[in-house]
C-alpha cells in the first residue's frame, strides 16, 4: 500500500532533512563501478524547507564522452548512444571535475548528498577521479566522504522485513511518488524522484529525521552492514557464493 502524502509539516524544521539536500546520480557504461565509466550526471540542489512546506530546486546535468564505447545494453537504459556521447558530451575529466567539485563543496559545508544506492555512484565517481588522474573526493576533503544519505539503506532498515524488491521504481510506487515512469533512467529524473522519495520516507518514518547530522554516516553504514551480513547469510543457505560489500559508501581498501 502506497504511504499518504507528505503534508508541509511533517519533517521537524531543526532536522537535517529540512536543511539544503543535494541530489546526485550517475548514468554509466554499465553495472560495475569501478570499471565503467560515468556517461551523465545529475545534481538537484534542493533549498531548506520553508514554512509552507515548499522548497527552491536547481537541477544541473552533465552529458560526458566516457573515451570507450558505450555497449548496447547501457544505451537501451539509459538511451545515450556512442555517437551522442562523443558528439555532444565534453570530455570526461572536464565533467568529473565540475561535479566532483560540486559534490566536495556540498559535503565541507554539512550539506547532506542524496544518492539512491549511494555505494555505486560514489565508488564509480571516485574511481574514474583516480583513472583521469585528478583529486578524489576525500582528497578534497582531506576526509572521508559524508554526509551521506542514502534511501536505500534507509528504507532497509526502517522496514526490513518487507516483502519485494527495492528498485527506485518499487520505492516510488510504494511511498506513493508519481516518478514520470517513463523518464525514470535519466539522471535528473532518477536525483528528483529520490529526493522525493526521502521526503516521503520521513513522513512514514520520522524517527530518522531525528538522527543526528553528525551520526547520519555511522547509522547508515551500520545499517548497511547488518543487511549485507544477513544477505550474504541467505546466499550461503541457498548455495550461493555471498558477494554483498559489507562496507558503506566506499568499499574497504579503496
């Protein structure tokens, strides 16, 4: 069943979800972070919330030329071609670096980033950072990443025995967000649909709006971790090869 709407007072205005929230996601050349290669991105800079309920929103994207082929696969989810790629994106270091810089910007001055399976898009970011030869985000920092906050590994733990899958798109429907299902796959589309999804989850669950900014990366990554133990527990049962990361947002060692 999907949850009712998100009316204006529902998140405490102290929390840090009614601060400025910073949306980000990546298209790439496929599944494998540290591999692939970023081929858009998106950020939604979302303002605090106001009184009525209402928040500004920029939306900013970036279309990249990876320097490889992007496969068939890749472009039927995301539908950039090679071609476009490499006659209308700019080169991929160039791009790395404005969002990267955007990203850093955002996490120096305490401004939670939203990334829906944060772990991918971070560990691709990073790792193309360090394949063009340039700063890596906690280079930037001078720390490690954070805040962070991720909805998957939210709605993981605040409802961990629901039953189905938890794609964006199952999270959409179930919070009761319309995500334009067919732009869903762009970038942009995917930042705002879970920008708008966390909003909904803090209605349903507002306890997590009452975490404190400082314990945001501690919590998620401990919740993390518990899922992946028992997941990696359910593949061993079944005779399966337990392959979930249990580190969060970067694996361990990069």
């Amino acid at each position: 069943m999907s949850q009712p709407s998100r009316p204006a007072t529902a998140t405490p205005h102290a929390s840090w979800a009614a601060g400025p929230l910073l949306g980000f996601d990546t298209e790439t050349t496929g599944v494998c972070p540290t591999a692939d290669r970023l081929v858009t991105a998106a950020l939604v800079a979302r303002g605090p919330l106001r009184t009525d309920g209402t928040r500004t929103q920029q939306v900013t994207t970036w279309l990249a030329d990876p320097g490889v082929a992007i496969p068939a696969s890749a472009t039927a989810v995301h539908g950039i071609s090679t071609e476009r790629a490499r006659t209308e994106g700019r080169p991929a270091g160039e791009v790395l670096e404005e969002v990267s810089a955007a990203l850093a910007a955002a996490m120096a001055a305490g401004t939670p980033v939203v990334a829906y399976n944060a772990a991918y898009d971070l560990t691709l970011l990073e790792s193309e950072l360090i394949r063009h030869g340039l700063p890596t985000l906690r280079q930037r920092l001078g720390r490690e990443l954070g805040p962070v906050v991720d909805p998957l590994v939210i709605d993981r733990r605040v409802d961990r025995y629901r039953r189905g899958k938890r794609r964006l798109t199952d999270l959409c429907g179930f919070y009761g967000i319309d995500p334009e299902a067919a732009g869903l796959h762009t970038a942009e589309v995917d930042v705002v649909a879970t920008l708008d999804v966390l909003d909904a989850m803090a209605f349903a669950h507002p306890e997590i709006t009452r975490i404190p900014r400082t314990e945001l990366m501690s919590w998620q990554a401990a919740a993390h971790r518990d899922w992946a133990e028992s997941f990696n527990e359910f593949l061993r049962r079944r005779g399966r090869t337990p392959d979930v990361a249990p580190d969060w947002p970067l694996p361990a060692g990069m």
